[in-house]
C-alpha cells in the first residue's frame, strides 16, 4: 500500500470516528436532556433528564426509619411487631413513594443502647454529630434529585417524642419541646439548600392524626 493510501485510510478512519461521536450524542440528546455535571464525589458525569414515563406517581416522602421498623427502636419502646399502623397503607393508598431514612440511634449507639434519658447526649458528641451531618447530607442530595426530576416531595415524617427523630417533642429528662438530634440537623440542612418542603412529627400512639397530616401534605 502506498504511503498516499495509508494516510488518506487514517483520514477515513478519523472522520468516521468523529460522524460515530457526534451521532451518538445526538441520539442521547434526542432521548432525553442531558448535562455534563460533577457528582457528589467530585467526578464529572453526565447528568440526564428522562421522561420517567413508566408507572412511578412522581411522588415521595421521606419518614423515620422507625416508622416502618420497630424493631430498631430501644428497649419497651417499641409500639407494635413491626412498622406503626396506618401510616405505611395510607401513603401507599395515596400513591406515595416512602423512602425510609436511616436510624440515626442504631446507627450511631447500636441496638441495645441506653434509655432516651442519655440518648441526646450521645448524639451530641463531636463524632455523633459529624455522623448526623452526614446523613443530613445523604437526605438533602436525594431530596434535590427528586426536586430536580420534576417529582414532588412531600416533606418529612419524624417521631414526636424521640430523642432523635423529634419535630416539635423531643425527650431530654421527659418530653419536652423541641427538635431531636437528628432533626436538628436535618432541618438545618434542609434550609441551608433552599428545600422548603414541610418536616411534620407523628405519634405512634396517634396513627389517625398522621392519615390527617399525610392528606394535609397530599393536596
């Protein structure tokens, strides 16, 4: 092969490589939107934007983990054999995606930890409230991801009452009012991105009030 036709054969190949490229994105185009974007590690990926037109609601709510797991509550706190009543069939009534959060007590102090009277304590060491910050973090990156698809986040369940998950009762030496430790950081979190959907506390002795609450969050 001459010298002539070996070039003018890499040229070919260069050309065809490019057509193949542009082509291709393209395509990926015509499917759905798409940006070039960093991740949450720093990566460059590529963000995409799909129709999501299969069978999902495009809805979701996020809820204490304890809400649909007792058994990861503390020693004679636990209300029933497993998740609290109502809650989990009434959402899924309505069509509500239910992302259980983590448990921010079996996390951090294990399953056969104290009594809720040391419970906050706990959480707020240097090292527990580093933990807490990272899941506050975990949240708010997968509530602005739904956000960003065009879904609708509910807002978020917590447990009244809890030394950790508490929205307007918390337990420090008895209930009392305020936010657990847990929640203290998330809605901090929450704010601090802009996310300004509703953080609401339930009851587990009180499931009835929580199907009125969920269809005040559901119009």
């Amino acid at each position: 092969m001459s010298g002539k036709s070996r070039y003018s054969r890499r040229g070919f190949i260069r050309v065809l490589s490019g057509l193949s490229a542009l082509a291709a994105g393209f395509s990926s185009r015509c499917l759905f939107a798409a940006d070039f974007v960093k991740n949450r590690f720093g990566e460059r990926m590529i963000e995409r934007y799909p129709p999501f037109d299969d069978a999902r609601s495009r809805k979701v709510i996020f809820v204490a983990h304890c809400i649909m797991n007792q058994n990861a509550r503390i020693n004679t706190c636990a209300y029933t054999p497993a998740a609290i009543p109502k809650i989990p069939e009434c959402l899924l009534r309505r069509n509500t995606g239910i992302i259980q959060m983590p448990c921010p007590e079996l996390a951090c102090l294990g399953l056969g930890r104290g009594g809720p009277e040391e419970i906050y304590d706990q959480l707020s060491t240097p090292g527990a409230r580093r933990y807490l910050k990272g899941m506050a973090r975990d949240i708010v990156y997968q509530a602005k991801q739904y956000r960003k698809q065009g879904f609708r986040v509910l807002g978020v369940l917590g447990i009244d009452g809890s030394p950790s998950c508490g929205v307007d009762i918390t337990y420090y030496g008895g209930e009392k009012p305020g936010k657990g430790a847990f929640m203290e950081e998330l809605t901090q979190a929450l704010a601090d991105n802009g996310l300004d959907f509703p953080v609401r506390g339930v009851v587990d002795a009180k499931a009835d009030q929580a199907e009125t609450l969920i269809a005040e969050l559901d119009r």
